[in-house]
C-alpha cells in the first residue's frame, strides 16, 4: 500500500495511539484503570468514567474489577435516564456478581434494577426486586441502604394500593424518615387518620427535621379540615425550627404554606410578604407556584394592579404548558385595566396550545374567558361562537346553567326576543333544581326584561318580584340593585312615580354602598359608576316629573362630584384635609416604619415576631389617616346641601349653571341655581345637541370671515361663515343658555358659574352669539356675562375654603416656556414637526414686566432650554413650587384623541426625557398655585369618562393642588395669544380676580384686529 501524500507529523502520532490501545491489558493495569474510573465517577465526570469502564469491559472477563465496572456503567446510564442501556449492564453485573459470590454488590443491582422497573410503572416486577435488595442488605446488616430500599418499597406499595402490607412495614419501622414518607403517602392518598397516627409516632421517636416536616403535613391535614388554628400553630412549630437550623429551602416551603392560611384569614398583605421573602430561596417550580398564589391573593382582593407583576414573572419563569395557564390570569388582569388588545393576545395564545395539546381542563378555561371577552366587548357572533364550543364539552350541570344564561344575554342583545326567553327558561328549570341561587335570580331578572320589551308588563313584573325575593333572603347586593332599577323604569311607564322612586333610592343607596367598600383602585371605582349611571338618571327624571326639584339636583350633584372628590383624596389629600401637622406627622411614621419593615425582611431569616410589631403599628398608622381623610370627608358632604350653596352664591353674587348631559337620545336637563331659587329646564336630546356641539366648534376655530386661495378661480376668495355661525349658535344659546341669561338680567347679576357635563365641556359658551346678535354686530355671551366653569358644587366650595385660608395675596409666578423647533417621534412611528414660536418667549417677558411693575411679586423665567420637566420635578420635590402663586406655561400642546390617548405639553428635551410633561407627571408635582395658566394648544381636551366628564390637563393640574386653572379648547394663535396675556395679567395685578381679569381681556380683543371668537374664546377658566 503506498501513500500518495506525507503523512503528517500529528497524524502519525494518532496513528501511534491507536495501535497502544489495541494491546491487551495486564491483570494490574487493568485495576488501575478501574480505580481511575472509579475516581472520575466520584467527581461526577460520566463521560470519561464510562470511557475507562467500557475499555475494561472489552476484556470479556468475569473476575469482580468487571463486575464492578458492569454495574457502575448501569448506574450511570440510569442517571443519564438511557433505561434499556442502564438495564443490560446492571443484569450483566449481577451474573459477574454471583459468579464471584459478590453479596453487596448483588443487593445494588438488584435495587437499581427496581427503580428501573418503578420508572416503567411495572410495580409488580419492582417490589420483587426491592423486596429480593431488602434481604441482602438486613444480611450484611447495611442500615442505610436498608431505610432507601424500604422507602421504594413503601412507595411501590402505595402505587399498588397494598395498604395493609404497607401498614405491616410501617408498624415495623422505627426509623423517622422512613414513618415521615408513609405519612406523606398517605396524606396523598386522603387517608389523614393514618397519616396523623403516623406524625404521633415521629414526635415519640425524636424532635428533628422529619419532626419539623411531620408537622407541616399535620398542618396541611389541620387545614383541609377547616381547623385554622390549630394548623397555625403546628406550621408555626415547625418555621421555628427550620429558622434555627438555617434550613432557608425548608423554611420557605413552610412559609408558602403559611401564607395560605394567612390568606384564608383575610391577613392578605401579610400573606404577600411572606411569600416575597420565601420566593429567592425556592426551586423554580416552587417559585412559579407562589408567585401566581401571592397574585391571586392580589386579584381576589382586586389590587390588580399589583398583582400583574408577581404573574409576568412566574409568565417569565415557566415552561410552554405553564404558560399557557398564567397567560389566562393576565388576560383577565389586562381587560380589567382597559388592555384588551393585550388581553386578547395572552387569551388567543393559552387556546392555541391547549387545543394543539389537547389538554381539555386549559382548553375549557381559554374557551369560558374568550366566550365572556366578546361578550363584553359586544360581539355577539364570537361570543357565541365560543359558549356553543364550551357547552358542547362540558358536562357540568352548573356551568351549563351559566351558558344558558349567556347564550340568552346574546339572543337578548341581539334581538330575538322569543329565543331569549327559552335560554333563560331553561336555565332557571336548572338553577331551582341544582340551587344555583346567582344564577336563578339572573335568568329570572333577565325574564323581565324580556318580556318587558315584548309588552308583556304584568309577567315582567312578575318575575321582577321573584328576583327580589330570592335576592333579599340571599343578600346578594348587586342583584338587588339591578331588579330595583328595573321594577323602577316599569313603574315609570306605568306612572306609578312615587313607587318607582322608591325603588330608586334603594339601588342609589345599594351602589353607594358597594362603592364605598370597594377594594378596588380609582380607575375601577370610576368605571363601576359608569356602569351604573342609570340609576342615577332615573331618579333625577323621576324627581322632576313628581315636581322634586331640590332632590334631583342632589341626586346629581352627588352622582358628579363623587368620583372628583375620591381622585383629589387619592391624588393631593393636603385639598381636603385642614390638619396639615397631624398628616406630617402620620405620612413620616408610615414611611418610617415601612422601611423599618422592608430591612427586617429582607435579612436572610426574617425574624416573624419584629415583622408583625411593624406591621401592628403601621396598621394602626394607617387607620388614624384613613380617619383624617374620613374626617375631612363628611364636612365636604355637608356643601351638597342647597342652603350651602345659596349662602355662597349671595356673597359671590352670581348665579349657576349646572347641567346633567347623557349619551344617546336622553334628554339634557339644566339646572339654574339663584340665591333664593332653583329652576329645571330640558335642553332636548343629547344626540342633537352633540351634532350640533360639533359643527359649531368647526366653525369658531377659524375667523368667521377670511380669506383663502382658489386654484379654479385662480385667485383667493372670501369666505363668510357668520349666517351658520349665526344659525347654530342662536339654537344653542336658546336652548343651553337663555333661561338662565333672562333670569340673570332680571336680577341685575352678570356673573355665572357654569357646572358642563359630558360633550358641553368642549362647547366655547363664551362666543354663543345672542338672539339679538346680526351679521354686521355679533354680540357674544362671554362679552356681556362673566363666566368660569368649575367640576362640581362641592370642588367649588372647597376652592372657596382654601382661598379663605391662604388669604395673603403675592403675584410670585414661574413663568416657563419658549421652546424652539421640535420633532417629536412617538411610539406609533408618526412624527410631528413643531415650529417655532416666537411670541411666547415675548409672552413670558411681559408677564415679568407687568408684575415687578406691581411690586407685589417675585417672576422666575424659564425659557427655551432651561424650561425642563427635571427643573419642574426637582422644584416641586424641594418644596419651592409651593411658593408660586401663578404658574404660567407659554409652549406648544399635544393632544391625540385613541384608545391609548396623548396628552402633553411641550418643554425642552434633556439626557435623561425627551421633553413631553404629560398629566401623570403633573400628578406628581406638588402645587399651591391660585392660578395656572397654560398657553398653549388643546390643554383642555383629554379622555372622556362616563359620570366623570372629560379628564384633561385643567383635572390634572387641579389634582395637583392648584385652586384655578385656564386651559384651552383648540389650537391657539401665537400673535393674539400674547396681546391677550398681556391684557389678562395687567388686570389681574389690580385685584386677583381672575374671572373679572378674563372679562376684561375679552372686551378688549374685541376693539382690536383680534376680534373673532377664534382667538378669545378657545381659553376656557375653571375655578373662582
């Protein structure tokens, strides 16, 4: 054989290699091979071991250095989870081992063997072989390998549900670890007497570890039996212990189990720290675990807010099935806080892998919450869809009830009337049979209403009664709400005021009432007032129509300032509340003590008697606040009152406006509130005056007359909107406006407060043209009245109490602002190009001018790139925006109206922000500010909120403490912006009076180029 190339200096010492390991190895190198096996297997290097071994076994000899090596090659394969190769080598070892009359070894084999057999579920052949390792080992008298072969027997044992031979060993056993796996065997098996039989026995035979495990399974068997106490007390124990003996996995295990008890005591927060402390130190399965029960802890009490956190890490923690099912808690997380495009995706994804798995229980659950997501979002089709998929696999009575239930919603929704009525009529057949309480008294409310838009009134009612009786014996609430105001819209029709009435106020009070025991955040609270809006409309129409007048306007004064008095609380407590020390005071001993807690937890073992000292006393803490804000709350209550309001109304000499706006073809009521009268009148639908709001603000935002260039005519052309300006804005002002204008007048009283509702608080009612107005002389409404607009009765009062107190009057102003050019890129991709504006920097150094001519007044500038939001935070942390008395920002406004929504106003771009201050920022600052001015566009548009109104910058920078606020309702001119200021705030250094200054202003833009409502009427004033 001859070799075309050389061969290479590293090949041919390969080559050398290979024909070595060819010999045959000597009886001594053949040990010593094994013995450097055997050390590789120690260090737990397989690979390398099975190398050696395997070279030792290709000698094909029988003497004990290849038993050994057989059976050891066995255990690793077994290790490495290769069964069929492990159990070829294990036999191999036991034939080499009987040759040699190896006892020890024959018993290892045989017991490897067993556990083999275990994993291949064939008992039968495993208790043969762990029974067969059982002898061998009470022969050479190894007592731990005795205590593992009798454990594999116990478990083998209880697969084969052979409990009595198990109990024969057990009885035997004096061996604590061995009893403490029988007894948790047993406790698997529900067979607790056993088990506890077993747990007495440990606590005779020593107080150790498997004491300490025994009576966390004593604690488990305690609480399965509702016996809450006493399995406190035994987990307790055993905490003790594991704490002692720096047992942190133990003690984490049992600190899991503790926080469940603690849970089911209603101690949530507790609960939650447990687990927090307890989740560094756990396995990963452990960890996913307690972190979706420290998260459902939180959403069973709905803070769900943070309960999202503790779901998306177990979501980051866990494998593809697990996944799936904590996807499902965060859909329902996310819809809960308005995601639902979020929702829906976690929804769609948990589906898709329970149906490609066919995991039945995960597919089921996917179904229930995609059927009820579509319901809630009212498509019906979809919605449909999935309850007839759930319906079809399910098998459970009760939940068949619900689907019948929903499955009539849909048809009711839809429609079908006739097919409504056989769901419900099933469903409530099946509710009485199986006792389903909730469910009987849904189908037989929902009969009602069927059948109250069938015609039907006397079955209507009929079921009605039914439902409220079930409701009442049952106390569920909700219910009883939702049949009161049903009963209530029947007797309506029927004219039966009085009764329905009644019925009314129980629904209003029953609402009141949940509210106020909701756990939830502000966002839900708000949307659950929305949901239950009806109530409140039918009992103020209802009082109108029986002639109640006073009633209804508190029916609606309490409906409108509820949710605004709960954010002011929430947001700026200092509003409310008149006892500023005592807050100090308590707000630094809860931070203190709250820190305090967090360093004894986080120490590696948390002593429990420290953490519950704190938590003791920051309850107590926290109680005392909550009694201050309470406190301050039941004076805010007594402003809804009538006489209060007229009390203020003569010393002011003014007269309001209030209005009660609802979507749809319902009627707009108005009411006008004199100092000796209240007035009602109905301002038509609210549809029409929507229309209407509409087309008019299209109109008012350009000059009525202006000039524009025609490329058909090949030159500009007039345009003249003044005759449908004229048109719209007559038909509004008679219909929103006028009685109260002409009762106004009567009275020789030219100043209104005007409390808008809903879409009115986009109308300009400052350039409403009035009935003698002509194409040549408009007269406008803002020019004869003095105007300001305010969220509620009970706002303005409370604005009037805190002017009281800060009686000192100061023009000390921030003035910020001037940003140049601008390119702002939002997360959607679109870019909007600012320009620059150059008045506002002329704006802000005529507000400096005006007030150090006053002498009464510090002005701090802050333009162009010192205007910065890190400035405004870092103020407002120091304390010193509580020295100003006027904010004034002169920038440029975004607002985009969408489901997500962007409200912010414009300052210089930093390092560390990219210059856009929205409202959850301002939220932040701490204000004392009579008056903010924002200069700039669209700062009085924002989200609207059923039962709330519109929540723009004017809402945000009134949370943050400011007393009055002028925003503005569409984008604003540069040069008149700076001509209006100018005439604003020369007035305002004479007297304070920001309505009167405002008044003033208007007059004069109307004597100049200015005079078009376009640039006057955008700014809008909310305060006094």
């Amino acid at each position: 054989m001859t070799f075309r190339r050389k061969i290479k200096p590293l090949n041919f010492f390969l080559l050398i290699l290979i024909l070595l390991t060819s010999v045959p190895i000597s009886a001594n190198s053949s040990l010593n091979l094994f013995n450097q096996a055997h050390k590789l297997y120690l260090k737990k290097n397989y690979n390398a071991a099975l190398k050696d071994f395997s070279r030792i076994l290709s000698l094909k000899k029988t003497d004990k250095v290849s038993a050994y090596s057989a059976a050891l090659t066995g255990q690793i394969y077994l290790i490495k989870k290769h069964y069929k190769k492990s159990e070829t080598f294990l036999r191999k070892g036991l034939r080499l081992a009987r040759i040699n009359k190896m006892v020890k070894m024959k018993q290892f084999c045989f017991f490897h063997l067993g556990i083999i057999s275990k994993t291949k579920n064939n008992f039968n052949k495993a208790l043969v072989l762990f029974s067969r390792a059982k002898k061998l080992a009470v022969k050479l008298g190894l007592k731990e390998k005795l205590k593992t072969t009798n454990i594999k027997i116990i478990e083998t044992l209880a697969h084969l549900k052979n409990w009595k031979q198990l109990k024969k060993i057990l009885l035997k056993a004096n061996n604590s670890s061995l009893l403490l796996k029988g007894a948790v065997l047993y406790f698997n098996a529900d067979k607790n007497r056993e088990s506890l039989k077993i747990i007495k026995r440990i606590e005779k035979i020593n107080r150790s570890r498997n004491y300490a495990s025994a009576l966390k399974i004593k604690a488990k068997i305690l609480y399965k039996n509702k016996k809450l106490k006493e399995a406190e007390t035994s987990i307790k124990k055993s905490i003790n212990y594991f704490r002692k003996n720096k047992m942190y996995r133990n003690l984490a295990q049992a600190n899991v189990f503790y926080a469940g008890i603690l849970h089911s005591k209603l101690y949530t927060s507790r609960a939650v720290l447990l687990l927090e402390n307890a989740i560094p130190h756990l396995a990963k399965k452990e960890k996913i675990q307690a972190l979706n029960m420290a998260g459902t802890m939180l959403f069973k009490i709905q803070q769900f807010k943070d309960s999202a956190p503790y779901f998306n890490d177990a979501y980051k923690l866990s494998s593809k099935n697990q996944k799936a099912y904590v996807g499902l808690n965060l859909s329902q997380i996310y819809l809960l806080q308005g995601q639902s495009e979020k929702a829906l995706d976690f929804l769609k994804q948990s589906y898709t892998y329970f149906k490609k798995k066919n995991d039945r229980p995960g597919l089921m659950k996917a179904v229930e919450k995609l059927a009820f997501y579509y319901l809630r979002k009212n498509k019906l089709y979809h919605a449909k869809k999935y309850f007839m998929i759930f319906f079809r696999k399910n098998k459970s009575k009760t939940k068949n009830i619900l689907i019948f239930n929903t499955l009539g919603e849909i048809a009711y929704r839809r429609g079908y009337m006739k097919r409504a009525a056989y769901f419900f009529k099933i469903a409530e057949i099946n509710a009485k049979r199986s006792k389903k309480i909730d469910e009987l008294i849904y189908s037989r409310n929902f009969l009602g209403l069927v059948y109250k838009k069938t015609g039907r009134l006397k079955l209507a009612a009929k079921y009605y009664r039914k439902a409220l009786k079930d409701s009442l014996l049952y106390g569920n609430k909700i219910y009883q709400c939702l049949i009161h105001h049903n009963i209530s819209v029947l007797k309506l029709k029927n004219n039966k005021t009085e009764i329905a009435i009644s019925h009314l106020k129980k629904a209003v009070n029953l609402l009141e009432e949940f509210r106020s025991g909701f756990f939830g955040s502000i966002e839900d609270r708000a949307y659950h007032l929305a949901e239950n809006l009806d109530s409140y409309r039918f009992l103020l129409f209802a009082y109108i129509k029986s002639g109640k007048i006073k009633k209804a306007w508190e029916v609606l004064e309490r409906s409108r300032a509820r949710s605004f008095l709960e954010r002011l609380i929430k947001i700026n407590p200092k509003f409310y509340i008149t006892n500023e020390r005592l807050l100090r005071k308590l707000q630094n001993k809860i931070y203190l003590l709250s820190s305090r807690l967090f360093n004894a937890q986080s120490k590696p073992a948390p002593s429990i008697k420290l953490i519950e000292k704190y938590n003791k006393t920051l309850k107590s803490s926290i109680k005392q606040l909550r009694g201050l804000y309470i406190k301050s709350q039941d004076k805010s209550d007594k402003y809804t009152k009538l006489k209060n309001l007229q009390n203020f109304l003569k010393t002011d000499k003014s007269i309001i406006v209030q209005y009660a706006y609802w979507s749809g073809s319902k009627p707009c009521f108005a009411f006008v509130i004199t100092p000796d009268s209240i007035h009602t009148f109905n301002a038509t639908s609210s549809s029409t005056l929507n229309k209407m709001i509409q087309k008019f603000r299209k109109i008012v935002q350009v000059p009525l007359v202006y000039r524009i260039y025609n490329k058909h005519l090949f030159g500009t052309q007039i345009i003249d909107n003044r005759k449908l300006f004229l048109n719209i804005g007559k038909k509004l002002y008679k219909r929103l406006i006028a009685p109260a204008a002409n009762i106004a007048k009567k009275r020789n009283i030219n100043r209104l407060i005007i409390i808008p509702d809903g879409s009115l608080e986009l109308l300009p009612f400052l350039s409403l043209p009035e009935p003698d107005s002509l194409l040549k002389k408009i007269s406008y409404f803002g020019i004869k009245f003095k105007t300001a607009m305010i969220q509620s009765v009970n706002v303005l009062l409370l604005i009037k109490n805190k002017m009281k107190q800060n009686s000192k009057i100061s023009f000390n102003t921030l003035a910020l602002g001037g940003v140049g050019k601008r390119r702002i890129k939002l997360i959607s991709g679109k870019i909007i190009n600012f320009a620059k504006l150059p008045n506002s920097k002329r704006e802000l150094k005529i507000i400096k001018k005006i007030i150090s001519l006053s002498g009464n007044g510090k002005v701090k500038l802050l333009i162009s790139a010192n205007a910065k939001i890190s400035s405004l935070k870092r103020k407002s942390f120091l304390g010193l925006l509580r020295k100003y008395n006027l904010i004034h920002f002169a920038t440029h406004g975004l607002f985009l109206p969408g489901k997500r929504g962007i409200n912010s106003l414009i300052l210089s771009k930093t390092k560390t922000d990219n210059g856009l201050l929205d409202m959850k920022q301002v939220l932040s600052l701490k204000l004392a500010a009579r008056h903010v001015f924002l200069s700039a566009c669209d700062t009085g548009l924002g989200k609207k909120i059923a039962g709330e109104g519109i929540i723009s910058f004017i809402r945000s920078f009134m949370y943050a403490g400011a007393l009055s606020v002028t925003g503005t309702l569409w984008p604003i001119y540069d040069k008149s912006t700076s001509t209006y200021i100018k005439y604003f705030y020369s007035q305002l250094i004479k007297n304070m009076d920001t309505i009167e200054s405002h008044y003033i202003a208007r007059q004069k833009m109307i004597n100049t180029k200015w005079h078009w409502p376009c640039y006057w009427a955008s700014f809008i004033y909310y305060g006094l």
